[in-house]
C-alpha cells in the first residue's frame, strides 16, 4: 500500500473509534497525528503518532466493521 492509502484508512478506522482526525484526506496532519497518539496510548503501544502498517493492521482488529 502507498503511504497516503494507509493513512487515509488509518484515518477512517480511527473516526470509527470517535478520535478526531480533522477528516480522511491521507495526509497525517497535526490531528491526525494526536488522534494515531491518543489511540496508541489507550491501546498500550508506543505513541508515535505515525501511520504505519502495523498500526493499521491493529486498528483493523480493533475497529467496528461495516
């Protein structure tokens, strides 16, 4: 995956969740990039702040589908 469509999904995956990412445009601005922490701190993992692989695949097992 490019970098934008994992932080795009990365971005949606958290507004199902309820962390405001300020929108899902792919680009990793300064909210989303304090939501990626807010979520990382409350899942118990190092809070980056990046929008990576493995924090995708975390969210997907961890978001609501549908």
């Amino acid at each position: 995956m490019v970098q934008r469509e994992i932080t795009k999904e990365v971005q949606i995956l958290l507004g199902k969740l309820r962390f405001n990412t300020g929108g899902t445009d792919g680009r990793a601005g300064p909210r989303t990039v304090a939501a990626i922490k807010e979520f990382q701190r409350t899942a118990g993992v190092p809070g980056d702040g990046k929008a990576t692989q493995a924090l995708l695949e975390l969210l997907r097992s961890v978001a609501p589908s549908g």
